[in-house]
C-alpha cells in the first residue's frame, strides 16, 4: 500500500488554509490496483490523523479481500476497486474512530454472528520445596509440596496443595502429610500480561496427619493438625509459561494434640517455600 499527502483540491482549501488531502492506494502483488481511496480534513494541523484512517480504511479492506479469497472456488476474477473520492472530514470521521487495537477484556462474535467468545482461564502446575516451623514442638520440617492454581474470573485464583515432610531435627523421626487450600488475589505488575512478577494474596485453610516412628522406649504415634492463615507468592515469569515463585505463609493451629513423648506444638505456625510452576496452554 502506497500513501501520499499533500495540500488538499482548491475546491477544499479555499475553506481552510491548512487543509491536507492523502491518497492510498492498495495493489496486489501483480500490481493491480485492489482499492483507492481520498481523504482530507480541513482542519488538520498534521498527518497523524489522516494517517490512522487510511491505516483503518487499509484493514477493512484486506479483512474483506481475505473473506473473498476463503470463499474463492477458483472462478472469480480479482477486481480492481476504485472508490469515489470523500473531500470532507466529516465524510470520513467514522473511518478515524476505528479502533485498530481492541480491547483484549472484550469478546468478539463467532462464525454464526450471535456467538461470543469465553475469556480464556490460566491453569497453572508446579511444586515447591518447604521449610515449616510451628507444627511440632520442637524442630521443624521440611519437604515437597505440589500444587495446582486455577485462575478464576476477575483475578481470583484457587490454588490446592499437598505436603509430604519429614523432621529436621530430634531423635524420633516424624513424617506429615496433608494439603492446604487457598483462595487468591492476584495483582499484575505494570508490564505486559505474562511477562515480569505477578503477587497472590492468599488466605486458606490446611489440615493433614503428624507420625512419629517408634523406638525402643515408645510406641508410634499420629495425631492431626489443621490451621488457617495468610499466604503471599511471588510468582516471576521465566519463558515459555515457566516461572519461578518465591512463597511465604503464617497461621494458627487450631487442633494443637501432642505426639507421644512431646509437648503441644505452638500455637502459630510459619513457613517459606520456593519452587517452579508451568502455565499450560
């Protein structure tokens, strides 16, 4: 597509001394003329303007020579277009209204005309490491925790997850297993969707199961655990939907049932995790 502007006919800048008037013109690769258009403003005090409608006017043609060419059999002959000239502004302020970036929140109809697209929803997978704090009496635990986040509509995130962790510390080896459910805000940084740090604030509910081995001077023992409490992640996108997410956690513990052969846990809990996550397709 070829543009050219310069100062519009007589019969228009007799009107305004700084009227402009463009030309463009759309060929196709044998050089046929595909469309031709004139546009002018007399008021125009630059070509930006006159630029973005025949950028408008240029799309609306190719979208309806892509629509011919789909349903092309092979007898149509490839017409040259020529339209009419439009000498006024107002002729062509339509054409300047056209929104050539729309709006990525917005659904567009489908092939039948009355359908409209759903928004897409994330999924994302992943597992992260964990130190934790809190649940027994003395010592702490660590381990690995798989996860799955499911974007809702308007940022919402449910995020469920699992726990499997041994004891860093004590004689008696103790292992947990549980899972933790949080619902999350998630707060997009000033940058391209998908590109850069997001942060989820969360608040959730966990419960799971603490066993103890036996020794030779005690049986083994499970009790339950089960807690509530605030959750932040930081979650930095990498490449191809892989990020690193950075995540810490307090609470409460409610069920407080000591182990045999130790004391009640605290009654706060709090722990630190890292690990990676992938957003599926």
């Amino acid at each position: 597509m070829t543009m050219t502007v310069a100062p519009a006919p007589a019969s228009v800048s007799a009107r305004s001394s700084s009227s402009k008037s463009a030309e463009a013109v759309i060929v196709d690769d044998a050089g046929t003329i595909v469309a031709q258009r004139t546009l002018s403003d007399r008021n125009l005090r630059s070509c930006l303007p006159l630029a973005r409608a025949v950028g408008a006017w240029a799309m609306l043609v190719l979208d309806a020579e892509m629509v011919r060419a789909k349903d092309d059999d092979g007898t149509l002959t490839t017409p040259a277009i020529a339209e009419d000239p439009a000498t006024d502004a107002e002729a062509n302020a339509s054409l300047r209204l056209v929104h050539t970036h729309p709006d990525p929140d917005s659904t567009s109809p489908g092939e039948d005309g009355d359908r409209q697209s759903s928004p897409k929803r994330a999924l994302e997978i992943g597992a992260m490491v964990y130190v934790r704090d809190g649940l027994l009496a003395t010592g702490g635990m660590a381990g690995v925790s798989p996860f799955v986040a499911i974007e809702l509509a308007n940022a919402w995130v449910i995020r469920p997850s699992a726990a499997f962790g041994r004891s860093t510390a004590g004689e008696v080896a103790m292992s947990q297993v549980g899972g933790r459910a949080d619902v999350c805000r998630r707060i997009p940084g000033n940058y391209t969707e998908r590109r850069g740090i997001e942060a989820d604030l969360c608040a959730g509910f966990e419960a799971g199961v603490l066993t103890s081995q036996a020794t030779e001077t005690q049986r083994a023992d499970s009790v339950a655990r089960a807690g509530f409490g605030p959750a932040a992640t930081l979650r930095g996108e990498l490449a191809a939907g892989v990020a690193l997410e950075v995540r810490g956690l307090i609470g409460a513990n409610f069920i407080q049932t000591a182990l045999v052969g130790q004391g009640a846990p605290p009654l706060v809990f709090a722990a630190a995790e890292l690990g990676v996550s992938m957003r599926l397709p």
